[in-house]
C-alpha cells in the first residue's frame, strides 16, 4: 500500500505538470498501468528468501555442524567393527583347535570297525575328553566379554560343536549302549554356564549324526562273528527314532538332518533281517521284532 500511495503522488505531481489548466482536486482513476513490471519479481525474491529452502542459507554453520556429528557415526561403527573382527580371530584360533582335536578322536574312532575290542578303542579317544572341555573354557571366556552376543558368533563354533556331540555320543553309546543325554553333554564339555551352553539344535543335529556310524557298526560286529549286534542297535534306534518323532521339527536342516535317520534303521533292519533268517540269533526276541515290523 505504501508503494501505491509514492506512486500515486509522483504520477499526479506528473500530471499537474503537463496539464496545468485541471482543476486542483483532479486524481486519476487507473494507476496499474505506472505499477513497474519489476515489482512481482521484487515481491517473488522475498518470498523466496522467506521460505524454508532457503533457510540454510541464513544458518550457514548448518552443515559444518552436521559433519562432526556424521564422522563421529561412522568413526563408533569402525571401532566396533575392528573389536568384532578382532574377537572372531580369536573364537576361529580356538575353533581351529577343536576342530584338530575332533579330528584326531575321529580317527581313533575308525578302529571299533576293525573288530578291534571297545576298551582298547576307547583308550584315547576318551583321554581327549578333557582336551574339548579346556577348549570349551577358552572359547566361553571369550565370547563372554561380549555379554549378550552369544548368538552373533554362534555360528563360528557351530558345525564343530554338532560334530563333537556326535563323536561323544557314539563314544558313550559304545561304553553303555544307552543315548548321551543333553545335560551329561553339556557336562563332559563343562557348558552348564547359561550365558555359553550347549545349543539344544547342536546337541540334536549332534545325535542324528551319530546315527550314520550304527549301520556301519553293526555290518562289520556281524562279520567279525557278533549275531547278536544287529538286535541291540536295531532297539536303540527304534527308540531313538521315536523320541525324534515327538518333536514338531521346522523344514529346516535338522529337519532334513532327522529325515537320514530313517535310512539308518532301515539299514539296521535289514541286517537284523538277514541274520535272523539265516538262523544266526535266537529266536523270540519281542522288541527287537516288533522294532522290525514297525
């Protein structure tokens, strides 16, 4: 409004001018056409430079302040990924060791199929017992400096602990013909710490692993004159088998782990088979013979 009345009185100074002769108290009615062309775009620029796009031009510490704060992000995710990188090495050098450890039980496992007698077998397998639980120390002291991240480096140790529970399962198996249970495991590996324990699924993977070895067992205990193997392994699985069936497995790879088992006892089945028509058992054993026809 200001703008207009400047205009106004400059355009009628103007006009008085150049036409003396009108009375005093004459306006003119349209001044739009004197309004300059360049006023919308004077009023356009100071919108502009009211509106928030703009503000960062009125606040230009604005980035220089944000760029601290973006470095120091990405200077935290650094380090912590040096410390985890850094306590991974050191979870694999003791894994690596496990891993060394169960392959040496591994190999003395194989002479129980060389019809060599189970004591003699179980000699040194037995005495590295106490080698897995030291290691088990070592690796539980380490990942409990990280508390709560038991499952983020699970699976570092993972495979080699399934492949551990499966050599002392058939270990104990071979002693008292009975299953490892899940606590006496955690015990021999001295994992009864509830924040570093034995993992239910390894123990469970552990077991259907230690099946595969059975057949193989029982083929060569025949063959070395043992008639009567075929009928104790035979219940063992059938009541192995059963307990597995009580569980409601996901499809996953203990799913399809368990799913071999089945393989196993038909393998077993089909000695025990073989051996009782050939009439080299005695005869009138129910629970082997209901395990068969099941």
């Amino acid at each position: 409004m200001n703008m207009k009345s400047a205009f106004r009185n400059v355009y009628c100074t103007l006009f008085r001018s150049l036409n003396p002769n009108l009375p005093s108290n004459f306006l003119p009615r349209r001044l739009t056409f004197l309004i300059p062309p360049s006023a919308p775009s004077i009023r356009a620029q100071t919108f502009r430079s009211l509106s928030p796009t703009h503000s960062s031009e009125s606040m230009p510490g604005g980035e220089a302040h944000a760029a601290p704060l973006l470095e120091k992000q990405f200077e935290d995710f650094r380090a912590q990924l040096e410390e985890s990188g850094t306590l991974r090495e050191r979870i694999r050098t003791v894994v690596m060791e496990i891993e060394s450890t169960t392959r040496l039980i591994h190999s003395s496992l194989l002479l129980v199929h060389q019809s060599r007698s189970t004591p003699e077998v179980l000699e040194k397998p037995l005495a590295q017992i106490g080698v897995l639980k030291e290691l088990y120390n070592r690796l539980a002291k380490i990942v409990l400096e990280s508390p709560g991240q038991y499952y983020r480096y699970h699976g570092d140790w993972k495979t080699e602990t399934q492949t551990v529970v499966s050599l002392l399962a058939f270990m104990h198996w071979l002693e008292t013909g009975a299953l490892l249970l899940h606590t006496e495991a955690k015990e021999k590996l001295g994992l009864n710490d509830s924040e570093f324990g034995l993992d239910v699924e390894d123990y469970l993977v552990g077991i259907c692993f230690m099946s595969k070895e059975l057949p193989r067992y029982v083929v060569n205990q025949v063959t070395a004159g043992d008639y009567d193997c075929p009928r104790k392994v035979l219940k063992f699985l059938t009541d192995l088998h059963a307990g597995f069936r009580m569980l409601n497995l996901r499809n996953d790879f203990l799913r399809k782990t368990f799913d071999g088992m089945k393989y196993d006892l038909r393998r077993v089945e089909e000695v025990y088979y073989d051996v009782k028509i050939r009439g080299l058992t005695a005869n009138g054993d129910p629970v082997a013979d209901q395990a068969a026809q099941s």
